[in-house]
DNA sequence: TCTCCTCGAGATCT
DNA sequence: CTCGAGGAGA
C-alpha cells in the first residue's frame, strides 16, 4: 500500500497508509483544574480522514461555575447519512442554515483560548479539531487536554462499560439531547463532578488520588478496615506475591483480599515470600513459560525457605470464593 | 527498590 | 489511547 504523506507548515500531521501522527498536541493530562473548558463536537462519522464537523459546542469552566456556553452547527460539504441523523437529531435543513467550517471554526478556537480542554474520550474530538486547524487554518492545536473516560475507566468498576450514556445512568445524570453537542458538554461536566467527588469519597484527597496513580499498583498502598482477623487462615500474617493475570479477579482486589484476611501483599517475590499465586503467564515474552517472581520462588524453595507456591484455584479455596 | 521500556488486550468517540 | 504486567538495569 502506497503511503500518503501530507506535510504542512504548522502541526505536521502525517498520514502514512492508515496512521496519523499528530506530533503538536498537546499532552493528556491526569490532573482535576477549576478552570477549563469542556468541549464536544458532532461528526458524519468516526474517521477524521473522511469524515466532516458538523457541530462545534463547548463551556468555559471558571473555579468550577460554567460562565460561557458556544454551540454551531457547521454545514458540511457532503450530505449526512442517516444514522448520522438517528443518532444527532441533525437534519440537512438545519446544516443547510449553517456557516462553513472555515468560518465556524475560527470562532471556536477563539472561545477555547488557550484553556486545557476537557472531554469525554476527549482523543476524537480534539484530533478532528487538530486535523480541521491544520487544513483550513494551517495552524496547530496544542491545547493540553484532561479524558473524563480515563477518569470514569479507573474509578467505576462495577458497570458494564464506560460509555457516556452509561456513565450518566450510573450517576442519575439527567439528558434530554444526548449526541448533541452542549448537551453532552453539560453531561460530561456532570459527570466530571461526580468523579471528582468519588475520589474524594475513596481517597484522603485528590492529589492522593493522583499522586498513587502515576505511581501505579503498590501493595504498600492497600490498606483494610479489618482489626480482627482469623488467626487460622493460612494466610493470616504471611507475605503473598502473585504472578501472572488472575482469571477471576484484577491483581488490586486479589492484594485487598489478601490484607482483609491479616496477609501481607507484595509486589516482587523475596526471600520473606510464603505464598506465590501463579495466574495465566501463557505470554510469549516469558521465557520458558517462567516468570522472574515464580523463578525466584523456586530457588528460594531449594534453599529451604519457607515458600509455597500456589494456583489460582488453590487460592480461591483459601480464601473461601 | 526504583525508574523506564515493551508488549498485548480492550474500549470509546460519530 | 490507556492500562497492567514482566523485564532490564542502576
């Protein structure tokens, strides 16, 4: 297949066969500001190659209060296929009012300014907006912007999946127009809330929050309520590292089960391990089917030590799942 | 123990 | 794109 790469003065945005590279936007950032603005924009579909705005809306967020709403339609060179006006409630005559994108745009991106923006998979609206600057204003967007679905996606476990509308039932959000722009910006600003006020709920605060994040998954952070354990669980006291995915469980509540019952999680087999809990390590990259923890371990057992190594099975019965 | 890298799996936007 | 997991090297 051949390439085709088109260059451009401002955001080289290269398109080679299906990959674009958008080498000037900005940073995703996992941060919660009281001031930035929320934005989402309606397409004729989901490729930014092929695919035209018709819709530009946004809220300028300022110590947490929407002060300033922007919402156009954008007329389209093509016509809309018509899931596109199921899904929008957008109709030809409604866009044959509008301004072109060339003119619309503009004034979007005056409204934005240089605010971090913030929205829900955020990534589609922001490379459209990206693609858009570039071809008709041969400029670049380099906005920071902040996903709300990352946000949604690391702290909503128990829900079927992290779409929008999902999001919004899991919270009692109420919508009249979803697939609207402003009304999906009102949303997301919800629901933005919401998840600020989660971490608030689970964590002591929000730079702990995001502080554990970046720092990824360490035993030493889980903590349990549990005062009286049961001295007799085989568990009880002993260090518990885990190798492999589980196939029940995500390796965090395996650690907070482990703690619940008065064990000691780790993160890397030592010679203070006594349980090895061997998960599905059937990846291509361990060489010799041996990860380094479940090596360690068998050395460790050769020595004397006191470690036992487990499977997942022989896990879920201690534990009593 | 830590920091950075690589890789595969899974999901969302219109 | 993001995350989780293992690996390598300091």
């Amino acid at each position: 297949m051949r390439s085709h790469i088109q260059l451009s003065s401002e955001g080289a945005q290269i398109v080679e066969s299906n990959r674009t590279i958008r080498d000037k936007k900005g940073d995703s950032l996992l941060e919660l500001p009281n001031s930035f603005t929320i934005i989402d924009i309606e397409t004729t579909g989901l490729d930014p190659r092929f695919d035209e705005i018709i819709e530009l809306s946004a809220i300028r967020v300022i110590n947490g209060e929407e002060v300033k709403t922007f919402s156009e339609l954008v007329k389209p060179d093509y016509s809309i296929s018509n899931f596109i006006k199921e899904l929008t409630g957008i109709t030809e005559e409604m866009l044959s009012e509008a301004d072109t994108i060339d003119s619309v745009l503009p004034r979007y991106l005056n409204f934005i300014g240089d605010d971090i923006v913030v929205g829900y998979n955020v990534h589609f609206d922001v490379n459209f907006i990206y693609d858009n600057t570039i071809k008709y204003l041969n400029n670049s967007f380099e906005n920071n912007l902040i996903d709300v679905m990352r946000f949604a996606k690391l702290l909503i476990k128990d829900s079927k999946n992290h779409q929008l509308k999902t999001m919004a039932e899991y919270f009692s959000i109420d919508y009249d127009n979803l697939h609207r722009g402003l009304e999906d910006c009102k949303v997301t600003f919800f629901l933005f809330k919401e998840l600020r006020d989660t971490i608030n709920e689970q964590f002591k605060n929000e730079t702990d929050f995001l502080k554990r994040q970046q720092q990824g998954l360490k035993s030493a952070h889980i903590t349990t309520d549990i005062t009286e354990f049961d001295e007799d669980n085989p568990l009880f006291q002993n260090n518990c590292a885990f190798t492999g995915t589980l196939a029940h469980m995500a390796r965090k509540e395996a650690y907070q089960i482990v703690k619940d019952l008065g064990g000691k999680p780790q993160d890397n087999v030592t010679k203070k391990t006594n349980y090895l809990i061997l998960g599905d390590t059937d990846y291509s990259k361990v060489k010799d089917g041996k990860s380094r923890k479940l090596k360690n371990a068998e050395k460790y057992q050769l020595e004397g030590l006191d470690i036992n190594i487990i499977s997942e099975q022989v896990f879920y019965d201690i534990i009593n799942v």
